[in-house]
C-alpha cells in the first residue's frame, strides 16, 4: 500500500467520523437536546452549536481533501473537549457514557493528518483564500 494512500485513507476516515458525529447531534440529539448535554457539562449552550457546526464543515473539507492540514489542526480543540467529557468514564468506550480512548485516538489522528497533509485525491485549496492562509496549512 502506498504512503499516498494510506494518508488518504486517513484523511477520509476521520473526515467521514467528524461528519457522522456532527450530523448525529442535529439528526439523532437534536440541537436542542445536545445544547442541553453541553449545558450538564457546565459549557455554554451556544457551544453545541459552535462544535456541531465545527464538527460537519471540518468534516466536509476533510473529504474533499480542502485545506487538510488547516481543518485537522482546527479539529483538535474539539476532539479535545471530547476526551475532556468523557473522562470520568474510564478509559475505555464501550463503558457507560464512552470512555476517552476513542476521543483520544481521534486527537492523534488529526494530529496525523495535520503532519502528513492530504495524500491523493484532494482540492488542496482555493486560490483566493490561499492569500490568508499559510502556504505551510493549504495542502
């Protein structure tokens, strides 16, 4: 297996599972119900939003391989605030309420992707964003 494609594969996998759980909060949650789960973990509410938002946009541009570097590294205060509310579960996920190594391992995959950029199969950037956007982010 080649090194591009196992970075792609990478790349679409944790795209396809930010996206699956941003749509999961809209679908099966409902905002409603993840601004109140937000608000038990003594978060703000408007932050179910800003993580859900986050969440399906950083997902989508993972996909379609759009600043890869660039969405992995904006990925990671959510995956962190993740880890952050399942701790007190213990360590494993299939404990009651998830425990922190899925969320944990999702953390170093972004920081994975963040290191190894997009592999094949990617847009890469968009010319009139690449003027704010550092040459070392858009790939």
């Amino acid at each position: 297996m080649s090194n591009s494609f196992s970075t792609t594969l990478l790349r679409l996998s944790l795209g396809v599972i930010l996206l699956a759980h941003g749509l999961l909060k809209i679908l099966v949650f409902t905002l409603a119900g993840t601004v109140g789960y937000f608000e038990s973990l003594g978060l703000p509410g408007f932050s179910a939003y800003l993580v859900t938002f986050g969440e399906i946009a950083l997902g989508l541009s993972l996909i379609i391989g759009l600043y890869t570097r660039l969405s992995a590294l904006l990925s990671l205060p959510i995956l962190l605030g993740a880890a952050w509310a399942h701790l007190g579960n213990g360590w494993v996920f299939s404990n009651q309420g998830g425990g922190w190594e899925f969320p944990v391992l999702l953390v170093v995959l972004a920081i994975v992707v963040a290191a190894q950029g997009a592999g094949r199969y990617a847009i890469g950037s968009i010319a009139l964003l690449d003027k704010v956007i550092p040459a070392s982010l858009q790939s």
